[in-house]
C-alpha cells in the first residue's frame, strides 16, 4: 500500500474539484468548503502548484486557480 502525506493528498483533491469544473477559475475557499481542507494550508499548496507550472492563477475579484494543462 502507498501511504501519501496529507498535503499531497489535499492537492490531488484539489487538482480533481479543478479539472471537474471545466474551464472555469475556482477559488481556494471554493476548494476549502466544497473539501473541507484548512484554508490556510490549501493555500500554501495551491501557491506551490502554482510555482511548479501545474495551475495558474488570476487575481481580482473574478480569481483563482485554473489548469495549464488539459
């Protein structure tokens, strides 16, 4: 049996509520209350994901996360 951490475990939740959403962008409070995830430390893992190229992000007040990549 694999044994992830949860860190690793909240990003995949997240990627999937991301990739299920279509093209649209999804918050991080979206992603925290749909889950149940600490806000907090969603948002250090959605900045990593962020700086490794996998999501990106659009600020304002229509942001948040989107895929790079299909």
């Amino acid at each position: 049996m694999i044994r992830i951490s949860k860190k690793v475990e909240y990003a995949l939740m997240a990627l999937k509520h991301i990739s299920n959403s279509g093209n649209k962008v999804i918050t991080t409070r979206e992603i925290s209350d749909t889950n149940n995830i600490p806000y907090d430390l969603l948002s250090k893992i959605m900045q990593t994901l962020k700086n490794e190229n996998i999501l990106s992000s659009n600020q304002g007040s229509s942001g948040g996360y989107s895929l790079s990549k299909r």
